[in-house]
C-alpha cells in the first residue's frame, strides 16, 4: 500500500476575524478626531492657497499633512473592520489591494501604537475663521475670554461690592481688576479663586470657562461631567436664565426633557440639542462639540459593557 503523509489532528475551522470590541472603540475614536484635523488643514490649505504670497513649500507641508491624515484614517478604518469581526474583502476593491496586503500592511498592534502617539494639528495654528465664528463684534463676545469675563462680572455685581475694594482684596490696580472684567487681560486660576473669594462666589463654577480660555487639557476621566460643569459655566455667565427662558431662546426646538438631560442626565442628548444650547447661552458651537463628542463616546462605551437592564 503507498504511504500517505501524516496529516495530523486537524484543526477548528475559523469562523472570521478576531473580534475586538475596545479595539474597535479606539479606532472609531480616532477615526473622528482625524475627521475633524482634515477640516483644520483643509481650511488652512484654502485660506493658504488664496493668498498670492503663500510659498510652494508651505502649500505643500499642507498637502502631506492631508495626506498623512488620509492614511492615518485608513489604517484606523481597516483595524476596526477586523476588530469588529468584519470581513476585509469588503474593503480590499475599495483600497485596491488584496486583504492579505491589507492584514500585513495595517497590523492592528502597530496601527494602535501610531493613532496613540499621534499629534493633532490645533486650530490656532491657522488663523482661519469657524463656519459657527464669523468675524463679527457680536460673536467676538462668544469667545471663551468673553464668557469667562462675563461670569466673572456677574459674580463681582451680585457682591455689592465695589472694584476698588475687589482691588484692594486681590491687591492690584483698580485698572487692572477693570480690564481683567472687560476680558482684556488675561486671568489665571489664582485671579479667579480671589474674585471668588472677595465676592462669596463659587470658583469651581466658573473654572470650565477658564480652562477652556487658556487651553487647558482636562485631565478628569468623567467627559460627562467635564461636559455638564462646561454648559452650567456658560449658562451662569449668560445670567443663569430659566428653563422657560431657555426654551423660547431656542423656539422650542430642545424639549424640557432634553433640557433637563443636558444638565442632569441620563446620558446625553444628540448634538443639535448640545449646538443649540451653546448658540444660547453665547458661546461658540465648536468648542463645545469635541466635549460633547468625548461624553456621548463614554456614555456609549458604558452601554456597551452593561445590559440596558442594569440601569432600571
């Protein structure tokens, strides 16, 4: 009888990729910061290309930052198809390669540690204006310096008490104190604790405009409340107006319910509810959009790791 090689014990049939649900989560993340860096460059290169003194080799710095985001946001896109357990022949004609080029070329680990170490470009890099922030005086009122300034104010006018005695508290020129109010000087945290101080006001209420006016990273790990403490900031600098108030500023377009869950939950409402809100109370949509994106994301997250029964 002729041999016949020995097979061995075989092995399980695999069903598809392997599914990696936090994985995947990351990537979608990442997939809409990247989104929103295209339209900062993309905005740069426009402003850029239309001015005749623009050089080539800045245009063309902004032509490869576009195209490193067009590829960082392609190997986000095919890790998650395969952490999602979906199949890469989907995506194979659409990129014009195979899926074994693909699987070598977007190796998940390598693809997570790149989108980790990534740099966004920041908006103030490009002096290019906001579809939501037209250069206008009313909307220079809406930028975070204004809004701080504002809240600020109010804090000093519900005191009674006067500048010169607010002065005399933090140990500045009268001038100054007037300025820092106007929301043409800078303020620090320690400026805002002796206001607060001075005037019988609560500093942690007016902090989310001040780390929003400097740039400052929050380093909490709550995005909910970081977005909630951020849109009742605002909502005192506007002079903390009544839900009525409220709902007819925005012609009934938010529902009381929608209301009540910006501010208190659960969850958190879609984003035209958020923009409107911020439009509201005189602020700019766009800054509050990537806290709005950071809350819905962990609320999301949240309710993928729990049944929907665990929360009554």
């Amino acid at each position: 009888m002729p041999n016949r090689p020995h097979s061995g014990p075989e092995r399980p049939t695999r069903n598809g990729p392997a599914v990696d649900a936090d994985r995947a989560t990351r990537c979608t993340e990442a997939v809409r910061d990247i989104a929103e860096d295209v339209v900062v460059v993309g905005d740069a290169f426009i402003n850029r290309a239309s001015d005749g003194a623009a050089s080539a080799s800045e245009l063309l710095g902004l032509v490869v930052m576009a195209q490193g985001l067009v590829e960082e946001a392609t190997a986000a896109l095919v890790v998650r198809q395969r952490s999602q357990g979906e199949p890469l022949a989907d995506l194979a004609p659409v990129l014009n390669l195979t899926e074994d080029r693909l699987r070598k070329k977007y190796d998940p680990r390598t693809v997570d540690r790149k989108l980790a170490a990534r740099r966004r470009p920041m908006r103030t890099a490009y002096a290019s204006p906001q579809p939501d922030d037209p250069p206008t005086v009313k909307n220079s009122l809406r930028r975070p310096r204004q809004r701080l300034a504002c809240a600020l104010t109010l804090m000093w006018k519900h005191s009674g008490i006067s500048q010169r005695v607010l002065a005399e508290h933090m140990t500045i020129d009268p001038s100054y104190v007037s300025r820092m109010l106007s929301g043409e000087r800078d303020v620090t945290l320690q400026h805002v604790k002796m206001i607060a101080d001075a005037c019988g006001g609560n500093p942690d209420l007016v902090k989310p405009l001040l780390d929003v006016a400097t740039g400052v990273q929050d380093g909490g790990t709550d995005p909910v409340r970081t977005l909630r403490s951020y849109l009742r900031a605002l909502r005192y600098a506007a002079g903390s107006p009544s839900d009525e108030r409220i709902l007819a500023s925005v012609q009934n377009t938010v529902t009381k319910a929608e209301l009540h869950q910006a501010f208190e939950g659960p969850g958190i409402p879609a984003w035209p509810v958020i923009h409107q809100l911020t439009t509201a109370f005189q602020s700019l949509p766009h800054i509050t959009r990537p806290l709005w994106r950071k809350a819905r994301t962990s609320v999301e997250a949240v309710g993928r790791t729990f049944p929907a029964d665990a929360f009554g």
